[in-house]
C-alpha cells in the first residue's frame, strides 16, 4: 500500500526553501509514531534537507544520483521502481514523505494519504499538488493540540482512496 504522509498550511504548501515553514512538534512525533517500523520513500531534497537516515526505518531515496548514500540508504531511479515494489509486497504500508515532485508522481497510485493540515497560510516554494475531493474518503479528522510549542490550529486528516 502507498500512502502519502505530509503536513501543509490552507494553501497547499509543505516547504520552504527544502525546508519546513513551520515548527510543530506534535505533528513530528505523528510522523515518527506513523513512520517508525516501516519504509519511507523521499526524493533527494527531501533526504537532504533531513540530512540522515531516519531510525528504526527503511529508508529509500529516488534519485538518478547514486553517490554518497549511506550503506543503510535504499537508492531506486524512479517512480517505476516503487510501483514494481509494491506490486510485491501489497500488504506492507509504503509512506511517501516528500518533496512535491515526488508526490506529485506517486499521487495517481496512492492508496491513503496523512495530512496534517494546519490553519494558517505560510511562504513557500514547495506545494502538494490538488487532488480530485471525490476520489477520496475522509475516515479520519482529530484536532491537534494548540499549546505554546504548537502554535497553530491544526489537524490531523486521512483520506482513503475511494474504491468503485
């Protein structure tokens, strides 16, 4: 299964100059509580601008630039690379974590996405792409917590892939 896990303000956006706009702990500890014993997938900014591997994941970076991985680095060319990997295992949760190309490429064949979904407007140069509202299921909306280390309003979202 392939699902999208991102964070983006009410205009779509999830970064600024290969980083985040924003500082949100709870949504950081609702990515490695997700994440943590599973594979995530990030084009080369996005495992850039993290700098490591994560832990207690498989990391994989699509990139056509083979050098300088870390041994613990998965590299794949592209996109058909993931797909062909999915089709293998289709029981295990792939998460995509990034950048906008990349979700741009991999939203057609998603199957869920995580959205955290904050209520303000940031700058920024990076957006999540527009996805068809009817293709999509909302079957989760849990408000996060709004405190002094988390600013803003904000929510957490899964959508799943309508099946006809």
């Amino acid at each position: 299964m392939i699902s999208l896990l991102l964070a983006m303000d009410r205009n779509r956006v999830i970064g600024s100059e290969n980083d985040l706009p924003w500082h949100l702990p709870n949504d950081l500890k609702f990515f490695k509580e997700v994440t943590t014993g599973h594979i995530i997938i990030m084009g080369r900014k996005t495992y850039e601008s993290i700098g490591k591997p994560l832990p207690n994941r498989k990391n994989v970076v699509l990139t056509k630039r083979h050098t300088n991985y870390p041994e613990d680095i998965k590299v794949m060319d592209g996109l058909k690379a993931v797909l062909e990997w999915n089709e293998k295992h289709p029981s295990e949760e792939f998460f995509i974590i990034g950048g906008g190309s990349i979700f741009e490429q991999t939203l057609p064949y998603a199957d869920r996405m995580y959205i955290t979904l904050i209520d303000e407007a940031f700058a920024g140069d990076t957006y999540f792409p527009e996805f068809e509202q009817d293709e999509w299921k909302l079957t989760t909306k849990k408000k996060g917590e709004k405190n002094v280390k988390n600013p803003y309003d904000y929510y957490f979202l899964q959508y799943d892939r309508k099946v006809d």
